[in-house]
C-alpha cells in the first residue's frame, strides 16, 4: 500500500510539474512585476533625490552616474515626456520598452 502511495504521490507531482511548467514560463517572459519596478524606483528615489519631492529631476538622475555621458543619456531616456522630471510611471514604462 505504502509503495503504491509513492508511486501515484510521484506521478502527481510530475503531472503537476508538466501542467505549470507553461504558467512558469510565460511569467518569466512578462519579466519583473511592476510592483518590482516600482521598488527599483524608489530604491533609486532613497539615493538620489535630495529635495524628497518623490521625482527624480534631471540634475538628481545625472547625480548617480559616474559616467557622464551614458548617464546624460539614461536620464533623458528615463524622462519620457522630456519635461525634465522622472516620475515613477515613466520608470515602469521605459523599462517595459526595453524588456520587449
């Protein structure tokens, strides 16, 4: 009876295993949750914004990079709508861009 209980408890858990494995995958391929993104940005936010406005102003981005130029760069891609503040929503949507 014991050695019956294994074999269908093992047979379970591979059917389950093939069933998800699907489910597992296309999650992997949605990428990170936008909740995640969300804490990046303000992980980001606790860094570098000095005047705690809850945004990230260009000179605030530029402040973070070592790297002028790529950090120039990465500020105005952040900045979606060019008007010079980087807002939680951009970040999400940006990253999202480049994650197609």
């Amino acid at each position: 009876m014991k050695r019956h209980t294994l074999k269908v408890g093992i047979a379970l858990t591979a059917a389950m295993f093939v069933l998800l494995l699907p489910v597992v995958s296309q999650a992997q391929k949605m990428g990170p949750s936008d909740e995640m993104l969300k804490g990046a940005y303000r992980d980001i936010l606790a860094k570098a914004d000095q005047n705690r406005d809850g945004k990230l102003s260009q000179s605030e981005c530029l402040a973070i990079w070592k790297d002028r130029q790529k950090g120039e760069k990465d500020c105005r891609y952040w900045d979606a709508n060019a008007d010079g503040v980087i807002t939680e929503e951009e970040y999400v949507r940006q990253v999202r861009k480049i994650m197609r």
